[in-house]
C-alpha cells in the first residue's frame, strides 16, 4: 500500500503524497479572488480529485452539492471531478484510489493542484483548481494538463469532467428531500453557443405570485494543444 508523506516544498506549497492514503481532512479555497472578486465557497478534500462542494452565498446557492465532511470523504472521489484517460488502447483513470501511481496533492495559497504519473504508459497529468480573479461573477476555474514524457507519440482518449451540476434556484432542502420532483422545474438555455446555462425556470413555492428566476449556473469548457 502507498504510504503518505507530508512536507513543505521549496516553493513553500505544503504537499501530500499519495493524499488517498492519508487520514481525511477538510478545508476550502479562498473565498474571495483579487481586489474585485465576488465571493465563492469551495470545499475540498484528500479524496479523489478533492472538490467536494461550490457555491455562492449560502447552501442554497449550491453548483456542485454541498455535502457535510462525513458524507464528502465517501462521495468526492464518485461524484465529484473524474478524469478517464485511454491510453494506447489501456484504461486508466488517475487520482482514483485504485491507481497503483503515486499523486501529489499541493496546497498554495491561491490554489489546490494534484499531480499524478503514469510510469508505466508515460503519461503525467496535472489537474489545478483556482477562484476567478477580478470578474463581475463567482468561479472556479479548472485546468487539467495531460504530457506525454515518453519518447513515441500516444493515442489518447478523454472524458472529463462533473456527473452532475445543480441548476440555479435548487434550495439544499429540495436537494436532500425533493430532486426527483423538482427537476420538472428545470430549463437549460444558451446551448448553441456551448455555455448551457442551468436554472429552475421559477421559484417552486406555495405563493399566489409566480417568481420567474433570471439567474442561472454556468460552465464553459476549452481545449488548447
């Protein structure tokens, strides 16, 4: 079994090694990103690929389900970020618990980065979380980077990303009690310009005065090579 390792880098960043080994533990980004930032919470922790919940304001302003420390060490590596990579016609998919490669797990100030390398098929892949800095919205940001340090080219498959992303207007007790039900109140906008855009068409409560929602959640996606 890989064991855990604890240190403080040149660079000053505290680093985990193989950090699904370790005891579990908890924390979050930083709240706010540059001098204009507009708050956001992001929960993480050493399991998977660590980002367990995000939002604004409150519970109810959930992106990806807030989820208390108990429930997030069993359900992050399942239902938070995965990354599935074919490699040269082998599967393989990095941070699991059941990669057989040591990881990294880094801690900076401004930001949460894993580290993880396939020595057997040459691969390296690095996936970084930060806050968005000095915008008129909340956001997390998240790059992965995949490098080839073997000498022959690879052919490489990828899937990549959330199970799921909650619609803005999901109040936390519609997610523990209702979600089935109030997924009849969901709309999805702005798909042909490939930035869908989540939220519950109108406020579900028992009020004469129909409550249409303007905002929304969001996610956009790029590649570079």
């Amino acid at each position: 079994m890989q064991k855990p390792k604890y240190y403080l880098s040149k660079e000053n960043e505290f680093v985990i090694e193989n950090y699904n080994a370790a005891p579990t533990f908890a924390s979050f980004l930083p709240g706010i990103a540059g001098i204009f930032g507009i708050p956001m919470w992001v929960f993480y922790t050493n399991r998977g690929q660590c980002i367990t919940s995000a939002g604004v304001q409150d519970k109810n302003g959930a992106i990806i389900e807030f989820e208390p420390a108990n429930k997030a060490y069993r359900l992050a590596p399942l239902q938070g970020f995965r990354t599935f990579l074919k490699i040269n016609g082998n599967f393989y998919e990095p941070f699991s618990s059941q990669s057989k490669f040591d990881n990294q797990l880094i801690i900076r100030p401004e930001s949460l980065e894993l580290v993880e390398i396939n020595t057997k098929q040459k691969i390296k892949i690095e996936v970084t979380y930060f806050t968005i800095p000095n915008e008129a919205f909340p956001a997390l940001a998240r790059r992965v980077k995949i490098t080839n340090l073997g000498k022959r080219s690879a052919e490489i498959e990828v899937l990549d990303g959330l199970p799921a992303l909650i619609p803005f207007g999901f109040e936390d007790s519609f997610l523990k009690r209702i979600s089935q039900t109030i997924e009849a109140w969901c709309t999805v906008e702005n798909l042909k310009q490939h930035a869908p855009f989540y939220k519950l068409k109108v406020m579900p409560a028992d009020i004469a005065e129909t409550r249409f929602l303007k905002k929304g959640n969001f996610f956009i996606a790029f590649s570079i090579n």
